[in-house]
C-alpha cells in the first residue's frame, strides 16, 4: 500500500455515501501531490475502507501525520455536511417521538433552516475547529476509527448543539401552533360580531406607530369597551397583537391595508388577512403610502 501508514474507517450504514464523498473531495478540492487511495475489503462479511498515500518510496516519516490530517479533513466535511441531517432526524424521532411523522419532518426543515441561518463564520470556524482536534487527538493513538461511535462518544458537544437547536426549533414549531389556532378562534369570532364598523383604513406614521383611519380618513381613537375581553392586549401584548385584536373587537365591513403597514407589520397583515379574508383590500401605493417614502 505504498507504506506503512493507513486509516481505516468502519461504518454501520454510511459506508458508500463515505466512499461516494471522498471520491468527490477528492476530485474537487485536493491540490496536492501526494495522493490519497483506498481499498475496500471485507472483515467477517462487514465492509470497510483502508486509505493509504500512494507515493513511490516504501517509507516517508510525515506520510502517516498528513494522511491522518487529510482523513481528518474528510471525515469532518462528512458529518457536517452529510451525517448531520441523519443525526438531527434521529434526535427527534428518539426525544419527541409525541410528533407525528409529518410534524417531526418539518421540524428537521425548520432546524436545518435554523442552522443555516445562525451559521456566523465564527460559529462554523469553532465548529470546526472542535471536530478536527477531537479527530486528530483520536488519530493520535488510533488508524481505526468508527464512524458513528466516534460522533456519539467523542462528539458529545456536537451532539449537545444539535439537540439545543432542535428544542429550540420546537419552542417556535408550538408557538406557531399555538399562533395558528388563536388565529382560528379569532376568525370565529369576528363571524358571531355585528360589525360596528363600515371601513377602516390601517397604516403606519413615519416613526412606524399604527394609525387607524376611517372611511373618509380621520383618525379612530384606540379604545375598547369595558368587558369586550380584548381590552387587555392594550398593555400586555406586542403591537401586532393590538392592531388585531381592535379590528376583531370593531370587525370592520372592509379593512383596507395600507402598504405602509405591509412593510413595517407583515405578520400582522398575514394574520389580518387570515381572519378576515374577503373583507381586507391591500391598497394600490395610494397618495398616503407614496408619501411615506417607503421603497416597495
């Protein structure tokens, strides 16, 4: 094998996906000379893979450090790049198993998006930087590795920042939820109330606070009767929650949104449209809204 010096490494289930992978990094990211080779062979029937440096002299003192440094590299673009949807979609199905198929899948969406997004260069650098030295501090001792018995004992960190975004991914999932069905109730209610009410318009001022406006656009006051049962989102809630709390109390004939409102609140204006439906009409970049100087 060109050597003495060679990395084996075992896997229950991603031996070809590992095989694939490193055929592919090595194809399109390696520079250097000194090339890395692999036999497949079989021990009792279990497959694995035996990478060696393939160079011309028997014996060369740095290749066993370099090929190991390499081995380290690959295996480490492989769980993050690969492994990691399988150790996330395992995570949930073995913590929340209460969630039905389709839940825990958009879950795993919802976390994977997560990641993405919080994925600052100094967090993957860190990240990284934890992985390799776990793998060369192993490499030192060892020229056989397990794939998935060195992620679940000698990457328990990992592990642990996988499982944090996944409860985290499942506050918001149930908080969604949540969201959603208090949507429903509304929309209920807003089909039970005489309207007290003909038109509104909704939109923001320059400083982005929410103005209220009827038909022929004089400024409503925010004030809810005594006992109407939404007189306390005036103090305890967002402003979101306000603006749609008011136009369920009042359920306006026709709501006219403005497209100020859309930029500043969207989630607000979502959550307009969703209980009130046909009665909403986004405006056409009125006068107001072309005065307000917002770029759309």
């Amino acid at each position: 094998m060109g050597g003495s010096s060679r990395v084996i490494v075992e896997t229950d289930k991603y031996h070809f996906p590992f095989k694939e992978k490193f055929i592919f990094y090595k194809n399109n990211h390696s520079q250097n000379q000194e090339k890395i080779e692999f036999k497949e062979l079989h021990r009792d029937n279990i497959p694995y893979l035996c990478f060696f440096v393939n160079v011309k002299k028997p014996l060369w003192e740095d290749s066993d450090k370099y090929l190991k440094q390499y081995m380290s590299h690959i295996i480490y673009n492989f769980v993050v790049d690969y492994m990691r949807d399988f150790l996330l979609e395992s995570l949930i199905k073995r913590y929340y198993s209460y969630f039905n198929q389709s839940e825990r899948e958009i879950i795993l969406h919802l976390t994977l998006h997560k990641i993405s997004e919080q994925n600052s260069r100094k967090k993957v650098s860190e990240g990284k930087a934890y992985i390799i030295d776990r793998l060369q501090e192993y490499f030192q001792e060892n020229s056989y590795i397990n794939l998935e018995g060195f992620v679940h004992f000698r990457l328990k960190k990992y592990l642990a920042d996988l499982k944090y975004c996944v409860e985290s991914t499942i506050d918001d999932f149930l908080m969604e939820q949540e969201y959603q069905e208090f949507l429903k109730l509304l929309k209920y209610f807003v089909t039970l109330q005489e309207p007290k009410i003909d038109q509104v318009h909704i939109m923001t001022d320059q400083e982005g606070n929410f103005q209220i406006r009827d038909s022929e656009f004089k400024e409503l006051e925010y004030s809810f009767q005594e006992g109407s049962g939404f007189s306390y989102f005036h103090s305890k809630v967002q402003k979101e929650d306000f603006i749609i709390s008011y136009l369920v109390n009042f359920a306006p004939r026709k709501i006219v949104v403005h497209q100020v409102l859309c930029y500043h609140y969207p989630k607000a204006v979502e959550a307009i449209l969703n209980i009130f439906n046909e009665r909403v009409e986004i405006c056409k970049k009125c006068k107001l809204c072309k005065r307000q100087r917002i770029r759309l």
